[in-house]
C-alpha cells in the first residue's frame, strides 16, 4: 500500500456526531441482550428447579436495603445527569457543571455501594442456582457502576478543562450509556428481588 | 474538494528512528504481556494459596489472572492506549502529524506489526492471520483422517484425538467467522463505500490484535492438558474438568467474542455513517449487505456466548451451580445459551461468503444482478430467521415437546430465503457470458457445495429423520459442506478476485486452477463418503473407528489428500505470486464497484476527493462509458479502459 500520504482529512462534524451515537448505540445493544441473557437464564434455571436444589433452606439473597438505597442513588444519578445534559448539549453553553458532579458522585457512591454489597455475599460451598445467579447479578451490576463512573470521571475532567465546548456530542453520548447503565442496573435489582 | 472534506490539512510528520519503531510494537506488547502474566501468575498462586483451608493454589483463579494480565498488559505494550487518556480527559486532541503515525505513513512492512490503525493494514493483518489459522487447522483435519483412515488407535490415544478434533473445530469455525468480514470487511469495504477509513479506526485496531492475543491463549491449551469438550465446550463437562486447559479454552472464547463485538460495532458504524454521497442503501453493493447482515448477527448472537463462558468461568473458579445438576443448575442453559449464538453463527459465516458470491457473479457474467432488492431481502430474511431457530440443536436433548413443530417449521422456513439466493445467482448466470476465471470457479463449487449442504440439512431439521442422523457423522458432512462449501469457498473466491487489489500482484491463474480442483474433488469425495458413513449409522466424537464404517472413512482419508495437495498448491502460489508474481492494473477486471476506481496500490485514505455514487455497480448492460461514479474525468477513464474480459488466462 501506499503510504505516502502528507495530508490528512478531517471528518465532517456531523459524521462524527452520527458515528459517536451509533458507535454508543450498538455498544448498548450488545450488553443489553448480554443482561437479557442473565436474565433468562435465571428464569430458565428457576423454571427448571433442577431436583428440587434451584434454591434450598439457608440460600439468601444479596441485603436488601442497601441495594434499594443504590438504586435510589442511581435514579438520582441519572435525573441529574439529565438536568445537566440538558443544558449541557447546546452550543456554547456548559451546563450546570454541579448538577453533573451530583451525578458523578452519586453513581461512584452507587459502584463502591454494589462492590460491597456483592462482596459481602459469603455464600458456602456449593454456591446453589439461585445464590449464582444473585452473585452474577450482583457482580454484572457492579461492573456497569464503576465503569460508567470511570467514564464520568473522564468526562469530568474534559469539563473542567472547559474542552467540552464543541464536542457537545460526548455529553448526549455518555448520557445515552448513563442512561442505559442505570436503566440495566435498576432491572436486574427488581430481577434479583423477583427470584427472591 | 467534496463536502466531506471540511479542511485538509498539512501534516508534518516526523519520521521514526529505530527505536520509535520497535517500541510499540508486537513485540514490547509480547514482553510485557509475558513479564505481566508471569508476576499475576505468582501473586494470584500465593494469594490463593494463603487463603485456601488447605493451602492448595486455585489453579482456575491463577490461569484467569494470568490470561487478564496477559491481554492488558499486551495492550499496554503494543502502544493500544497510548494518547487515549490525554484525548479522553480532554488534555489534547491528536495531531494530524500523530494520526498519520498511527495510520502507518512512512513505516514500510513493520506498520504491519505495530497499532496500525489504516484499514487496509488491518485488513491485510486478517488476512495473514487467516492463512496461518486456515494452515492449522487444515493440518488438524489431515490428522483426524489420518486416524480414522482404518479401525484402530494409530497414532493418537482417545484424549489427543479429542483436542486435536476440538482445536481443529475452534480454529476453523473462529477462522471461518473472520475469513470475509475481516480481510475484505476491514480492506474492500471502507473503499466499496467511499469512505476514507473506518468509523473507529483504532477500534479497528483493537479488534484485530484482541484476535492476536486470543491466538497464544488457545493454542496454550496444550500445554495445559487441553479440552475434551470439542469445539462446543459443553457443561457441565467444561465445570467438572479439571485441567487449566479448559479456563484457556473459556478465555479463548471471550476474547474473540470481544474482539468480534467491537469489529461489528465498527463495521456497522461504518456503514451507516460513513457512506459516501449517492451511495444510498439500495445501492449498496452486495458485499456489503453481506458483510453487515453478518455483523449485526454477531452482535445478537455473541453476548449470550459470551455470558455462557463467564458462567463457566465461575462454576470453575468460584464453585458456582450455573450447570451442576446437583446444585440445581441444568446442562440446558449451557445448551441454549451456546446454540443461540451457534446457528447464527453459521450465518455468520454463511452470509458474507454467499455476498461474495452474488458480487463476482455480476462482474464474470457482465450482466446485472438479477433481483438485487430481492436477494437483499433474501438475505434479511435469513438473518431473521436464523436468531429464532436454535432449538432443532436440542431436540435429542429432551427439550419441551411443544417446542419441537416451531423450531422445525422455523428452521424449514429459511429455506424459502436460502432459495431466493440461489435463484438470484442462477438468474444472473442465465444467458451471461460467463468468464470462467479463478475466482468465478470457486463461485460455482460455492454453489454446487451449498446446494449440498442446504438439502442435506433439511433431515436435520425434522426431528424425525434428525433422531435418526444425530450425533453422527451425517452431520460431519452436513456441517463441512456448509461453512466450508460456502464460507470457504467463497473466501477463496473473494481473495483470487481482491487480491491484485490488496496486494497489487496477479495471483497464478494456472495454479489457482489446479487449487480449485484439487480441493472441490477432494472436498466433494471426503465428504461424501461420510454422508455414507453416517447414514450407515457411524457415530461423531468416536476416537477409533468401528469396522463397519472402515472402507467409506478410507475413501474419505484417500480424497482429504487432494485437500491437501490443494492446500500446498495454495500457499505456493501465494508465495509464488509475491516473490515473482505479475503486476496487477488498477482495475484487474473490468469491475464498476469502487474499489477498482481507487490506484493500486491504494493510497491511505483512499480518495484524494470522495466520490459521488449515481447508480448501482452492476449496470454492466448499460453502455460502458456510463459511469456510476463521478467525477468521472480519471475513475471512468479507469473503468471505460479496462477490457471487457481482461487478463484472458489461458
């Protein structure tokens, strides 16, 4: 091939909106039927009851006020993300910058919480169906959190360096994933309390 | 200047010493990768050590952390995440001088091994890739025929069989799955389009050498004392085996479905955002049709896969019950999860290499596609059909009887869209003046091949006859003449087509003739003999095989030499071509897609000024100086040039 090239082209700001949305999109799509997946398959293995050993005497399930208080935290998290976005997305303005440390913190508050939460799940050997599943659910929400909250804390400091002026884009795309982070999380948590 | 260019701007690159070029590369990100897995793999031994009641190492949790390490590691060294962090925390935007660094200006042969992100590195990347992986696992097969060419053990004991069957089924199905998404997805595509790069090129990248690191972890298997599990990894043999084989196995699985996520994210990206003016979707040549309906089932499909290792992975490390009967998990949930991405993932593999087809068909014929929308909608209609049809994999498995009539009357639906294909293409070769080239023979064993494959796979589909053929060695031949009938086939295909476009060279046309015989005799004998087998009632998974079944698994051994032959024929000609191969002109074949408008060698960023599409590439009825691209004055003198039937290559 050749190589030789001296000039680069700069890509058209609209295609790099459209290829920002699309890319966070189908990222959304993937995990979301991976969550689908999970939650299928503790369906399935509920259903299933295999000889009567899906859930027995002693199994528990991940504590619940904690998990509501993450869940409350997440809700918070994501209307204030939205009120920040909001403004946030329009040209030449940035938003209430507190509304979106309100969400940041709120969310790192939400991953530390799950972490812990699923951490202090000691369950004895052989972890039971139904225990596997609250650990994989626990565990998959956890994930989500922190990485959304490592995602905020890039965003973040893109804000505070004020270099979120013309790249209005990233704050509709992290909001998609916000969104769909909380959404996920909040849907596997009633999931977990159903099988309870 | 087209609109798609908003400025262009003056790059002063600097040029790399030696230094700057080893480091990154493939080989800071192999030793660090190794340095990185080596102290993960101490730490996690005596941290498991230390908690265990009985001081025992966890030996799952050590081969998890070390395979992590690994691959992280890897990334670090060969530069992937360089710039990254200053560009996501908004320090600074990269350069233009920095982005043609990245993209390989300047770096010869090494940008091959380096974080290249230009597209056609990446592609080309996929290919040599292709051939080492299509070279193992060919030799894989010519050991399973060398074994089973008599009754008895010969030369392997039943549990080197297995895992020499169970990395022959990963490589080819993994090297399957990327044989026409990857080269000519990642090479053909961009440029079929208009576009100057992918949507994301360093995803691109990503995706390429997440491959790459898979590749070390799956052939570790070996000294780990492999997987008996064949290719499918069943639980709960996968949970109840105890050699760190299987963990490498799991890990193999995620990393390419990683790996395959990110691409197909990118390549629909790509496609949906990244076309050029005029190029509407209904005049999308049909590779890329082929190419994105593929993709987006590996999206669909790949996450369940995925969630099925990870539960695996913690059945074995953390003793969870996901599969163990005993603790109330279910072999079925592995069966379900496995088989929703495993009959997608023929398509997967099917799709792309019956668009090749569909694409070639048009230009050796010198006619338009007969019923591009329908074929199109043939394709769609595949896709669709194939997410919902998983469960014919489990009728001998004792699965709900009322799901049994769904699953079969679903799974004989695709018929109907398979059909269309063949119709189409058919339709197309009637009445053309067909130019029986290289690659338009291996279009004709793809469909004499799939024809095979698809009618065979009808008794597949009703339960019937299915309880009759399962497990045996009819699905063998079945399953060979479908991912090998057409996917590899088409692969061949594609590349005798592209390659003077990627290489820039003519590969043999007298060579690639003898390959092609070789290997559709050879192919065509092997495995029908099997079919025989397997209707005489030969079981599959069977290390030695029976008497009874010894003179149809002769005939087989006896013609998978021709595949052989044909597979050496291949790689000298290949080697043949680069080292004394012709020229090849820009427009090797007449051909309107867009590709062949572009210089060969393709410049990075392909067009100087974008193109604007006016009609779709197959109007080869139309007059030839009507061209369907502007501007016209250079790329029309290419293409009106161009003899209608060049490089005659008696």
């Amino acid at each position: 091939m050749d190589t030789s090239l001296e000039h680069t082209h700069e890509i058209e700001p609209h295609i790099k909106v459209a290829r920002a949305r699309a890319g966070v999109l189908m990222l959304i799509v993937s995990d979301a039927l991976a969550v689908l997946a999970i939650l299928a398959g503790g369906g399935y293995l509920r259903a299933l009851n295999t000889e009567g050993q899906y859930k027995v005497a002693g199994d528990f399930a991940p504590a619940f006020l904690p998990g509501l208080l993450v869940m409350i935290a997440l809700v918070l998290s994501g209307l204030s993300y939205f009120w920040w976005e909001r403004r946030a997305r329009k040209p030449r303005e940035t938003g209430q910058t507190p509304f979106f440390l309100l969400a940041l913190v709120l969310m790192l508050a939400a991953g530390v919480a799950e972490t812990w939460i699923a951490a202090a799940l000691r369950y004895g050997i052989p972890i039971h169906a139904y225990e596997s599943v609250q650990l994989l659910l626990t565990w998959f929400t956890a994930v989500h959190l922190l990485l959304a909250a490592i995602i905020g804390l890039l965003l973040g400091g893109r804000i505070l360096r004020g270099r979120l002026v013309g790249h209005e884009f990233i704050a509709e795309v992290v909001g998609y994933w916000w969104y769909y982070t909380v959404i996920a999380s909040l849907l596997m948590w009633l999931f977990g309390m159903y099988l309870t | 200047m087209s609109d798609t260019i908003s400025s262009t701007t003056v790059a002063a690159v600097k040029r790399p010493n030696l230094i700057n070029s080893l480091f990154p590369s493939v080989i800071s990100g192999i030793v660090l990768g190794v340095a990185a897995a080596a102290v993960a793999g101490v730490l996690v031994n005596r941290m498991t050590t230390a908690f265990s009641p009985d001081s025992v190492p966890n030996d799952d949790a050590v081969t998890a952390a070390v395979y992590t390490a690994w691959v992280l590691f890897f990334f670090i060294g060969i530069g992937a995440f360089n710039g990254v962090f200053k560009w996501a925390f908004g320090r600074r935007e990269p350069t233009p001088a920095e982005e043609l660094q990245l993209a390989g200006k300047d770096q010869g042969l090494w940008r091959y091994f380096r974080f290249t992100t230009d597209h056609k590195v990446v592609g080309m990347q996929y290919l040599a890739t292709v051939f080492v992986l299509f070279f193992f696992g060919s030799m894989g097969a010519f050991m399973i025929r060398l074994e089973q060419s008599r009754p008895g053990a010969i030369f392997f004991n039943p549990a080197t069989y297995n895992t020499i069957v169970g990395m022959h089924g990963i490589i080819m199905i993994a090297t399957t799955i990327i044989m026409v998404s990857g080269p000519f997805g990642n090479f053909i595509l961009p440029i079929m389009i208009g576009a100057r790069d992918m949507a994301f090129p360093r995803l691109n990248a990503l995706s390429y050498w997440l491959l790459f690191a898979a590749i070390p972890i799956f052939f570790s298997t070996l000294a780990l004392g492999g997987f008996p599990t064949g290719w499918t990894g069943y639980a709960p043999l996968a949970v109840q085996e105890l050699t760190p084989g299987m963990d490498a196995y799991c890990f193999t699985i995620l990393v390419f479905a990683v790996s395959t996520t990110i691409a197909a994210m990118n390549i629909i990206t790509t496609v949906m955002v990244m076309r050029t003016r005029g190029m509407t979707w209904g005049r999308l040549p049909i590779l890329v049709w082929g190419v994105l309906l593929s993709v987006i089932l590996s999206l669909t499909a790949f996450p369940s896969f995925i969630v099925s290792q990870i539960m695996v992975l913690m059945d074995r490390i953390f003793n969870t019950s996901f599969f163990l009967a005993a603790s109330g998990g279910s072999n079925w949930l592995y069966e379900h999860l496995f088989w929703f991405m495993g009959h997608p993932e023929v398509y997967v593999i099917a799709l792309p290499a019956m668009a090749v087809a569909a694409e070639l068909i048009t230009v050796f014929t010198r006619k338009p596609l007969f019923g591009y929308r329908l074929l199109v909608g043939g394709l769609v209609g595949i896709s669709v059909l194939s997410v919902i049809v998983w469960g014919h994999h489990l009728y001998t498995s004792g699965s709900e009887n009322a799901l049994v009539g769904p699953y079969m009357l679903d799974t004989e639906l695709i018929s109907i869209p398979t059909g269309i294909f063949f119709l189409v293409l058919v339709g197309t070769l009637w009445r053309g003046k067909i130019w029986l080239t290289v690659p338009m023979l291996f279009v004709c064993g793809l469909l004499v091949n799939f024809v095979i494959g698809g009618i065979t796979g009808i008794y597949l589909a009703d339960l019937p006859t299915d309880e009759i053929l399962h497990g045996g060695m009819f699905v063998t031949a079945h399953f060979h003449f479908t991912l090998v009938g057409a996917g590899v086939f088409g692969f061949f295909a594609g590349l005798y087509y592209w390659f003077p476009k990627m290489v820039g060279k003519r590969l043999d046309p007298l060579l690639g003739r003898l390959h092609f015989w070789l290997f559709e005799i050879g192919f065509v004998g092997t495995f029908t003999a099997l079919f025989y087998a397997g209707l005489q009632g030969e079981p599959r998974w069977s290390a030695n095989i029976a008497p009874p079944f010894a003179t149809p698994n002769l005939i087989a051994s006896l013609f998978a030499i021709l595949i052989a032959a044909s597979v050496f024929t291949f790689i000298y000609n290949v080697i043949h071509t680069l080292v004394l191969g012709e020229r090849a002109v820009a427009n090797e074949w007449g051909a309107k897609t867009l590709e062949w408008t572009v210089p060969t060698p393709v410049p990075l960023e392909n067009f100087e000024e974008l193109p604007v599409v006016t009609s779709l590439p197959y109007d080869y009825g139309s007059p030839l100086p009507e061209s369907p691209v502007t501007p016209a004055a250079d790329i029309a003198g290419a293409i009106t040039q161009a003899p209608v039937q060049p490089q005659v290559e008696e």
